[in-house]
C-alpha cells in the first residue's frame, strides 16, 4: 500500500502545481478534479476508504457542478464553445489521463486484495465511527483538502475575472 500512497501523493502534489500554472480555467479545473481524486487514493491507502469516497464525491463531484453553474450562468454561445474546442485539442488530456490510468493501475490491485481478505470491499460504518475519523486523526487533511477547494474556487474566479 506504500507505493499507492506515494503514487497518489506525487500525482496529488504534480497535478495541485498545473492547477496553479494553468492560464486556462478549464484545464485548471481538470488538473483539480485529478489533484481531488488523488488525494481520494491517499486517503484509501491509509485505511480510510470512507473518507477517500467522502473526498470523490463531495469535493470532485462539487467542483464539476461548480464548474456547469459556471458554464451554464456565462452562456457565451456558439463562439465560446468553438473557443472552448480550440482549447482542448485531445493532446491535453494525455498527462491527466496517463496519472489517472497510473493511479487506477495502482488502486485495483489493493480492492482486490481487500476483497479476498474480506470477501467483501464494503464494510458497514456506522455515523459514530465516520465523524470520530473525521474529526480525530483524519481532520487536518480533510482541511486541507477544503482549502484546495477553497484555493481551485478562487483561482478559477480570477482566471474567468479577466
């Protein structure tokens, strides 16, 4: 599980940079959706499998409604779509697919293992033991991961500001 770890940490760490670098928003988003969906394999590899489908869901998942609100509340018409076409020739998406293909390589061997030693990959939780991880040893990097929601929203308004 340490090579998960440390492959979902590089991919996390790699991805949060071009989400920074980018000029272009949809890229940015991207690159976040990829950072969150890292940071989702991190979680996993430390045992929280909760809190990694808390983490794909909520944060990945609210950075794409985000990302239509926005899309759908500008409306720029037939020019910005062939705008956005232009910006996003199919070599963009060869670096985040190549890291989510690595992480997904990486993933699958480990619910595997966990379903033949459990023989089940789901494990019943109660809401007890959910908010005492949340709130006890997983609370700092469940800030952070809200600060880099709160980091991608900023930058994305002051990208599209422009």
């Amino acid at each position: 599980m340490s090579e998960l770890f440390y492959a979902g940490g590089l991919i996390a760490i790699v991805s949060t940079l071009l989400v920074i670098v980018q000029s272009n928003v949809v890229h940015a988003l991207i690159y976040l959706v990829l950072s969150l969906l890292a940071v989702a394999v991190v979680f996993f590899s430390l045992g929280a499998p909760f809190v990694a489908l808390l983490e794909a869901i909520v944060y990945a998942g609210a950075i794409m409604v985000l990302f239509l609100f926005v899309v759908m509340m500008l409306n720029l018409g037939q020019a910005s779509r062939d705008q956005e076409r232009a910006w996003l020739p199919p070599r963009v998406w060869i670096v985040p697919c190549t890291l989510v293909l690595v992480l997904l390589g990486m993933l699958l061997p480990q619910i595997f293992e966990i379903a033949a030693v459990t023989n089940s990959p789901f494990v019943e939780v109660g809401v007890k033991a959910v908010s005492a991880e949340l709130f006890g040893p997983y609370v700092l990097a469940v800030e952070l991961g809200s600060f880099l929601l709160l980091a991608g929203l900023i930058s994305a308004y002051h990208i599209a500001k422009r």
